[in-house]
C-alpha cells in the first residue's frame, strides 16, 4: 500500500456511515419507542439470510470460482437477492475475488489485503480509491458470457433501488408497518448483510487456525464460519478454492454448502466439484511436516528423532508416489473403469487404503508434535524414541 493516501470515495463514506447509524441507533430506538410488526422481523430475516446467500453460494461458490453448477430459477434468484446484498454486480466482485486469490497477502495488489490491517480489510478498502481495487474485467471473460450476470451487471442500479427501497417500501404497505419494514428488513437487514460478509475479508484472515496451508493469511475457525455462512473455513478454502464446500466435514457449521445440497437434491443444483479425499488428507499431512521439522530444527533435538521423522517422511513421500500412481492406472483404464465392477472396486478401495494410511500417519506425527512442543516447553531436550 503506498504511504500517501488515495482520494476517499465520498459516495461510500457518506452511505456507509448513514446504514451503519440508521441499523445500530435508529433501529433500537425506534424498537423502544413503536416496537415492529412481526412481518417485519419475518422479512427482515428471510432477506438476511437470502442476501448472505446469494453472496456466499452464487457470487462466490457459482461465479467466482464455478464450484458447482446451477439451474436457471437458482441464478436468477441467487442474482437479484445478490444486488439486493449491496456489494456491486457479479462481474465487479467476482473479477476482484479472482485477484484476492491470485495475490493474497500483497498489499499491493489484493483488493483487500489483511496485510494492510484489520480495518483496510473489512471495509477501508472501499472507503478510498485504492489503486489495487480497481476490477479488471479481463478476468472474468466466461462470465461475460452468463446472460444472468450481463443482464444484472446492466441494470445493477435499477436492481439495487428496486430490492432495497422498493421491495421493503410495498411489504411495509401491504402489511401496515412502513416505518418498521424499512429500518429492519431494509436499514438492519443491509448492515448485517454487510458485516457478515466482509468478515471472510477480515476475521477470516486473521483470527484461527491453518491446518490446509500456511503460504498465506487465511484461516479456519468455527467461531467465524457462524459470522459468515460458512465461510470461515477460509484457510480450507484458499487451499482449495474449486471446492464448493468451505466446511470440508459433514458436521463442520457451512450453511452456504447445505443450501447447495439442498438445491442439488431439488434439481436446482449439479456437477458440485469436491476435493479427493486423499488430496485434503496430504495438504494437511504437509503442513504438519513443515511445523514439526521447523520445530526440530529450532531446538536440539535428539538424533533418533529426526531419524523417526525422516522415516515418517519417507512413508509418507512413498504413499504420494502410489497415489499417484493409482491415479495414473485410473485415467488409463479411463472408461473400462467405470463398466468393469471389479476394476472400478479394485481402485476405489486402493484410494481408500491409501486415504487410510495418510490418516494413521497424521495421528503418529500428532502425538510426535505433541511430545516435542511438551518437552521444548518444560525446557528438557526431547527424549530419544524407540524404533
Ligand atoms: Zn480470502
Ligand atoms: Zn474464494
């Protein structure tokens, strides 16, 4: 980031700082004074919800990254609650997500890079005309084919005015609460929506773990997924952005993929990409490695110990090699595979073994960390293992 400021986007500061007013103090106050129909606090979450939505499954999930596919009635909806969500047309965020990704980290060119402090990434970036937020469209050149996104990149504004006045104007009409429909499905529904979103920008790269990989911020934390959709599983997700889950287990909190699954069973959704297991089980049996052959190789540590890691290296490199050469056997028997039962049982269950194996091993090196990190701890040079 250059030491002289840019310009401040007036328009954004000025808006920014009314929603912000009217959702944290007009909100409560008139709460205090009228109280609000319960349409409008029905409204105002459904469009909560749907605007979180739309950002995290169609603009960032669908769009940015093609994670899984969807259905015209799907697109349509996830892109006119996404103009609704108030933070620019699919083509703009998604052209910047696509840089975010590129060069995470460099403050020179991530849109918002967390490098830049906490407030730079959550909302500064748009206060100011950063040079780095500028969206190059040639990044988006295949969604410039997606009628859905040209036709809601064209009529944004319309779209923006029409969701977020017109649409809580005519609800507080027809059920007899104007005022109330507009500070709470409109005003609060809006800021939420915002901070809930801009949170993966900021707390998701910032406060958690970094299990998948740690060539850069972001991070994993449940606490953050709940603020987010889902979304705070970002260190997974950086490391593996074609996924379209960011919560990778079935029990992790990923609201965003359950509404995909949802959509897919409804025939609404297809082609949703997921990350062999395998290739998840050795990103994070690598990570592991860096830590503990750092930390070997910032403390004395016995010579059998780093005999018992190299060894545990070494099967580790073999189980890769094979790996990769089941796969190699996959692609060639391609079609045969998938008609010949025995065959397509013979490689399923040796990508299960191997799975497994990468498994047992990332237990071995837990303990293996474990004992090493107890004892640089308590200042007692670590003791020599067996075998
Ligand atoms: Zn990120
Ligand atoms: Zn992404």
């Amino acid at each position: 980031m250059p030491s002289s400021k840019p310009p401040i986007v007036w328009s954004n500061a000025i808006f920014f700082a009314l929603i912000n007013v009217a959702a944290f103090i007009l909100v409560p106050l008139w709460g205090m004074m009228q109280g609000y129909s319960g349409w409008a606090w029905f409204f105002f979450v459904l469009f909560w919800v749907l605007n979180g939505m739309s950002i995290t499954v169609g603009y960032h999930r669908l769009w940015a990254h093609h994670s899984f596919k969807a259905r015209a009635p799907l697109r349509w909806i996830l892109a006119l609650f996404g103009a609704m969500a108030l933070q620019n047309s699919i083509l703009h965020w998604a052209a910047r997500h696509r840089v975010h990704h590129r060069y995470v980290d460099d403050v020179t060119r991530d849109p918002h890079s967390i490098k830049a402090g906490f407030w730079h990434a959550h909302m500064g970036w748009m206060l100011r005309k950063w040079p780095t937020t500028e969206a190059d469209f040639s990044r988006v050149k295949d969604l410039q084919k997606d009628p859905v996104v040209m036709w809601q990149h064209r009529h944004y504004w319309s779209l923006v005015w029409i969701m977020n006045l017109g649409v809580p104007l005519a609800l507080g009409l027809l059920f007899g609460d104007v005022v109330g429909m507009l500070l709470l499905a409109g005003a609060l529904r809006l800021a939420l929506s915002h901070h809930f979103t801009f949170f993966i920008n900021s707390l998701a790269h910032l406060w958690g773990r970094r299990p998948y990989s740690d060539e850069n911020t972001a991070v994993d934390n449940p606490a953050v997924a709940l603020l987010t959709w889902g979304e705070g599983y970002h260190n997974y997700h950086h490391a593996f952005q074609a996924d379209y889950r960011n919560g990778v287990a079935w029990w992790q909190y990923d609201p965003s993929k359950w509404f995909i699954n949802i959509c897919a069973w409804c025939g609404l959704a297809y082609d949703r990409h997921k990350t062999p297991a395998f290739k998840i089980h050795r990103a994070r049996l690598a990570t592991q490695f860096r830590r503990i052959q750092h930390l070997a190789e910032s403390t004395k540590v016995h010579e059998t110990w780093r005999g018992a890691l190299e060894r545990e290296y070494q099967r580790f490199r073999e189980t890769v090699n094979h790996w990769q050469e089941v796969q190699a056997k996959k692609v060639q028997t391609g079609r045969a595979a998938m008609s010949d039962r025995w065959l397509k049982t013979e490689l399923r269950t040796s990508f299960k073994e191997l799975e497994y194996r990468l498994k047992m091993q990332r237990r071995r090196l837990q303990v293996l960390a474990g004992e090493l990190n107890q004892r640089v701890r308590s200042g007692l040079s670590p003791p020599p293992v067996s075998g």
